[in-house]
C-alpha cells in the first residue's frame, strides 16, 4: 500500500509523509479503523474579495453577471487578498456609502485571473472578463465608521 501523504494525530488527517505512518502504524486493521473515523480537514478556497456598490451587485444578480466599471475601462475586474482590502478601500472608496464586499471564489470564477503588481509594488488579482454570480459565495455589508475609516469585518479576518 502506498501512502504518501497521510498520518493521523489527535484523530484528525495530518500531511506528515509516507516514514511517518508506516512508523505509527504497523497494523493496518488498526490504521483503517482510525482511518475511517478521523476528521477530514477542510482547506479554506482561495478566496478573492472585490468591493462594490450595494445596487451594482443586486443588478449583477438579476443579469447573472458582473461587470465593474473598470472592465470596460480597464479590461478586468480590479480584486484584493484579505491583506489588501483596507487599503483598498482606504484609497478607492473614501466617503462612498452603500458598499458591499464580495466573497469570490476564484476556482470557480470562469474568466481568466491574473495577479499583477499594483502601483504601491504588491501583487492584486484581476478577473480579465465577466464574474459569474456563482463563484460568489458571500456578500458583507462594507460601511466606513463615523470617523470615515473601514474597519476589516469580522468574515475577512475569518480567512487569514
């Protein structure tokens, strides 16, 4: 049996190699019953998130598609890593109301993504066409506080 990636601490699949679990386990109607009974862990998606108006994306949900405002002038949907999205906001949606982010995620979109360095030298995510609708997956309300400044919600601190 050849098992490469596969070792089980506190019941739970851990990436530990092939040396590891044939150490541990000598018995193999023992490693199948832990086997079988051990909790899977879940990866989280590659989550991209994009900010935009509250109407603009209830729009997109009608159409089942979203188009910002920069893919027509600029040629692609501009994104941020959980990392990013304060400065973003900070920077592009200063004193503007109305803002949700959107949860995307991007082994689902169906256009092209493409990271590229942005002016302040980090890499950003860029949708190069039409985002479907189903590879968002959810949808936060983005208000500044009474001081102007956004405060990173709860769900974005949740992916790091």
């Amino acid at each position: 049996m050849n098992i490469a990636f596969i070792g089980i601490g506190d019941n739970k699949l851990t990436n530990v190699g092939a040396t590891q679990v044939i150490k541990d386990f000598t018995n193999l109607e023992d490693f199948s019953k832990i086997l079988q009974s051990a909790e899977i862990p879940r990866f989280p998606m590659n989550t991209i998130l994009h900010i935009t108006k509250r109407q603009q994306w209830e729009q997109a949900k009608n159409l089942g598609k979203y188009r910002a405002d920069s893919l027509e002038s600029e040629g692609f949907i501009h994104c941020s890593k959980s990392t990013q999205i304060l400065k973003v906001a900070k920077r592009f949606f200063d004193n503007q109301k109305e803002l949700v982010v959107l949860f995307i995620d991007s082994e689902k979109v169906q256009a092209e993504i493409r990271y590229e360095p942005a002016e302040i030298g980090e890499l950003f995510p860029h949708i190069y066409g039409e985002l479907n609708i189903d590879a968002v997956y959810q949808v936060i309300d983005f208000e500044a506080g009474e001081d102007g400044l956004f405060e990173l919600p709860q769900e974005v601190i949740d992916l790091e």
